[in-house]
C-alpha cells in the first residue's frame, strides 16, 4: 500500500515533467531524464511529508536538491543543460493549491469589505497561502540552483566536449 502511493505519485509527477518539458522543445533523449528527475524528486518530498512528517517548505528543498544534483548526472548523460532538465521537473512541485487559495482568499477580502469578521478571516488565509507559497518556490529555487554553484565546472562542462576551446582562445586573448 505505502509502496503503491509513492509508485503512484512519483508516475504523475512523471507525467506532469515531461508535459512542461514538452512545452520547451527539448532533445527527445532527454524527456526520459526529465520524467526520471520529475518523480524522484515529487517522491522524494512525498515521503518526507507523509511519512517523516516534515513541512512541504522542507520537503521542497529536499526533493529540488535532489532533483538539482540528479540534472548534473543526467545533463552529461543526455549531453543538454541543467536546466533544461531541472526546471520540467521542479514544475509538478509548485504548490497550486496554496496559489489558487491566495488567489480566492484575496478576492473574497474584495468581496467581503463590509463585513469586517469575514474580511480578517480572508486576510488571515491570504498572508498565510502567501507565505508557505512563496516559500516553497524560494526553496525549490534554491534546492535546484544550488548544485550550479557548488560544482560550476561541471555544471558547464556538461555539453562541452573534452576538445572545446573557448572562442576567445582561439584569437589569442587570455
């Protein structure tokens, strides 16, 4: 039963990677990447949260810095950029239902201007959406972006080949 959800979950997120993949046109030997990058990563904070019981602010992390250190093997692999592989598969992460419900919660505010209990409640829900939104997505960034900076050479290296030389080089600039 445990194994069947996180099977099912790391599958949709499977999925939902490779259609925002899609969207950006990458080299088809990297859709399998993607989808492997996207479910290991949505599975990863599925299990943090569900069964270790940690936040989705932490979860987030950890899945995105795995999906992060995951892009640097797989971009070698498939020889295209990190990016191109880690931002589809950070996308099925996004928390939706804490943006739409700040999204609700604001316009309800507008909507509720004279009755001043309601008004605090839809305050109170749209600081609260608000922040574990924007906290989720700034520790997605992070988690993501964080193997780049600790590992710059590899992380441009990747679809480099062995022999490249950069242009500069070529015209006797050093």
């Amino acid at each position: 039963m445990i194994a069947t959800d996180i099977l099912q979950d790391a599958l949709f997120a499977a999925i939902a990677g490779v259609g925002f993949g899609a969207i950006s046109d990458p080299p088809v030997k990297a859709f399998r990447y993607i989808a492997l990058l996207a479910a290991v990563g949505h599975a990863t904070r599925y299990v943090l949260m569900t069964f270790v019981g940690t936040d989705i602010a932490t979860g987030s992390l950890a899945g995105s810095l795995l999906i992060g250190f995951l892009s640097l093997w797989a971009g070698r692999r498939a020889r295209c950029p990190m990016t191109v592989l880690y931002i589809p598969a950070l996308l099925p992460m996004v928390p939706g239902k804490f943006a739409y419900n700040m999204v609700f919660s604001q316009l309800m505010f507008l909507q509720t201007m004279d009755n001043p209990a309601e008004r605090t409640m839809y305050m109170e829900m749209f600081f609260s959406n608000t922040m574990v939104t924007c906290s989720v997505i700034f520790m997605l960034a992070v988690g993501a972006t964080l193997p780049m900076f600790l590992f710059p050479a590899q992380a441009y290296s990747i679809t480099r080949d062995k022999r490249y030389r950069p242009a500069w080089k070529f015209f006797g600039r050093q």
